[in-house]
C-alpha cells in the first residue's frame, strides 16, 4: 500500500501544501495550468484524497513535509 509519487508530484505537493494555486504552482514550475491540475489530479488518486487540505493532511501524516509554521 505504498505510494508512490513522481518527483514532479512531490514537488506540486509541496506547493500545495504552502497554500498555492495551480496558477502559481504552474508559474513557479513553468508548467501550464493545465499541467498542473493533472499534477494534482495524480496526486489525489494516489493519496485518495478528494481536496487540497485532505492531501495536506496525508502528507503530514506520511511525514513527506515538515509544517514550518
């Protein structure tokens, strides 16, 4: 029951973690919008997740991303 994210997804994760918008994870990454919805589309499937603040909560879960804050 592993998951298993792309090194781009980890990255998108990330970002939406820090709050950000498929806006400005794309322009961040240099990516279209478009792109990075697919991103976090992928992201939620492998989480099983169906919202932003669901996939935070599993990241932290998963220790993928220590809360700065």
């Amino acid at each position: 029951n592993k998951i298993s994210l792309t090194e781009r997804q980890v990255q998108v994760l990330s970002m939406i973690c820090l709050g950000m918008s498929n806006r400005e994870i794309a322009e961040q990454l240099g990516i279209t919008e478009i792109t990075a919805k697919t991103h976090v589309g992928g992201i939620f499937r492998e989480l099983h997740v169906a919202s932003r603040t669901q996939a935070v909560l599993v990241a932290q879960k998963l220790g993928l991303f220590k809360n700065t804050n």
